[in-house]
C-alpha cells in the first residue's frame, strides 16, 4: 500500500488516555542503519502537536506492532536523536518532499521514531 509515492504500514498502539487499541497508516523510510527496522516521522502533517499515535506510541511503547501487507511484528521505539536525524533527514525529505512542507509549517521538530522490529 502505498500513498503519494512512498510506502505505508499499518502501526498499532494503546491509546494513551483511552487504554484502547489503535490503528494509523503511516508512512515509513527504510533503515539503512538496521535491516528489521522502520522510520516514520511523527508529522501530523506539520500541526503543531504531536500526532495522536505518537503520545499513543510514547505512553505504551511495550505494545507498539507494525503489520507491512501480511507480516505483523511487534517493535521497539525510539525516537532519533537530534544527529541521528540530522543524518537520516536529507533521504526522508528526498524520498518524501512534503515533509519539507511539513516542519515548516510549524516550530516543533518533528520527531523521526525508528520502528525496530522485536521478532526473530
């Protein structure tokens, strides 16, 4: 599945207030540092807070799965640090021009979460 080009994968979470399972397509960028792992930046399309998943992601991360077409695997999150980004920013933003738009469109630094995958 893919939008605008660049692939999705389906992300569940626990709602951070709810308790909930929730579900959000979300755009992912191959992790050139790890094989089993995904990026996905936390955009909301450059609104000035942060996604719902993120808070969900943040506030349960022990329950945190990510289904790409038929495989599902729970992940590990983490959010990249400032060089980390700094470093895999200039390919997202090639691979995914509307997160130029994005982060100017609002003073947070949208987070990039690598996805690792916790499954053998």
């Amino acid at each position: 599945m893919h939008f605008r080009g660049l692939p999705l994968l389906l992300l569940t979470t626990i709602g951070a207030k709810s308790g909930e399972r929730r579900q959000t397509l979300v755009a992912w960028f191959a992790d050139e540092a790890q094989p089993q792992a995904w990026l996905v930046v936390a955009s909301d399309a450059g609104a000035d807070r942060h996604p719902a998943w993120f808070r969900n992601l943040m506030a349960h991360p022990e329950a945190a799965m990510v289904q790409i077409l038929n495989r599902t695997t729970k992940v590990h999150p983490e959010v990249l640090t400032a060089a980390e980004r700094a470093t895999v920013w200039p390919r997202i933003t090639t691979e995914g021009p509307e997160f130029v738009a994005f982060q100017a469109r609002t003073k947070r630094i949208l987070p990039v979460v690598r996805l690792t995958s916790t499954s053998p």
